[in-house]
C-alpha cells in the first residue's frame, strides 16, 4: 500500500513507517467421529472469504497418514475449509468451517469428524416357518422420503431371503415391503430403522 510523504523546504528530515505482519498458518486435522483415530485421504478446498481458492493447487489439499493438512504462509484474514472427498468408507461432512488467521504469526487449528458408513440387513421369512423368501421386493428411503442407492430405492431379496445395503450414511431410514413372494400375503406395514455412526450393520425382519 503506498504512502505519500511531503518534504518540506525547511531542510528537516520527514519521516513515516510501514508495518509487516508474518504469514501465520492452517492445520487442519481429519479424524473418525467414533475412535478419533486421524483419517488420510479426505481431501479439502480451502478458500478466502470471496471464495478465492488458497495455493496453487485450486485450493485442494488431501489428509497425510496423520490425518493432517498443514498450509504455510497465509495471509491474516478469514478463510472457509469444505470437505469434498471423505475417505473411503465414510461418510462425507460437508459443512463448511471457517477460520481467522491473526497477524501473530500462529498457527490456527481446526479439526473435522467423520463417521463410518453403516449397513442395513433386511431378511425375509415365512411368518410360519421362518424360513427365507426370495423375491420379495422392498423400497427404502430415509426419513425425508429420498430413495435410497441407484434402483430408485427398490431391492429384491435372494434366495437367503436377504437385502445387504452397504455404505448407508448414519440416519433414520424407512423400509417397506412393496411386493411379496408369488402364493404370500403382502406385509406392506412400512419399518423404521436407525443406521447409527459406529459403522455397523443394522438388521431387522419382515
């Protein structure tokens, strides 16, 4: 930033000063919601408060084995760090968290959870015998009523009489028988189950 100095024709010596403050830094830490063990490979875009993306790599950094991102030299000011790729088997957190750095030169820190994906077990048995019924076609959504995966929320049990969905994000879901086996009644009372965050498999039986 320019400054203007007059020198004035009374041969004094005119004076004036220029402040520098040192870059501080950003760390962020990547860590599972349930054991706190540090998590590689999330990846972040890291931005200014216009949105400008910081460094040179479009503003996206990745988690090292320490489930750490450290960026250097950054200017003091207010900046945004967004998850956009959780690790493999979890669920992304995408909300985004933002950060001062202060002209102290320090190093601020911020950390980010996430939560392994669950599983939904959905069996089938004769109300009878219990023994398993293939065939029976089930509709799951969450609690807001969105499908769940790529058949428009549609599954069709196997000859175990099983639906395993795998990588469920932690939540409330809702299934409902929507087809029975051929020669059985339809049990269309719909069930709700909850898929906690400790990435196991939640069951239950129709």
């Amino acid at each position: 930033t320019p400054k203007t100095i007059e020198v004035k024709p009374d041969g004094k010596t005119q004076k004036l000063s220029f402040d520098n403050y040192p870059y501080g830094a950003i760390l962020i830490t990547k860590v599972d919601g349930v054991t706190k063990e540090p998590l590689a490979n999330a990846k972040f875009k890291v931005t200014d408060a216009s949105n400008k993306p910081i460094g040179n790599s479009n503003g996206e950094y990745v988690t090292n084995s320490k489930g750490e991102i450290l960026i250097n030299n950054i200017i003091p000011g207010n900046y945004v760090i967004t998850e956009i790729q959780a690790p493999e088997n979890y669920a992304l957190n995408d909300t985004p968290k933002t950060i001062e750095v202060k002209p102290d030169g320090k190093t601020q820190k911020l950390s980010f959870d996430n939560y392994p994906y669950g599983a939904i077990l959905i069996t089938k048995v004769d109300g009878v015998t219990k023994e398993p019924l293939a065939n029976a076609k089930f509709k799951v959504t969450d609690n807001n009523g969105k499908v769940i995966g790529n058949s428009n929320g549609e599954y069709t049990t196997n000859s175990k009489g099983e639906i395993l969905i795998n990588n469920i994000v932690p939540g409330s879901y809702v299934i409902t028988e929507i087809q029975a086996p051929d020669n059985y009644a339809l049990n269309d009372t719909p069930k709700t189950i909850e898929v906690k965050p400790d990435g196991k498999t939640q069951k239950l039986s129709f």
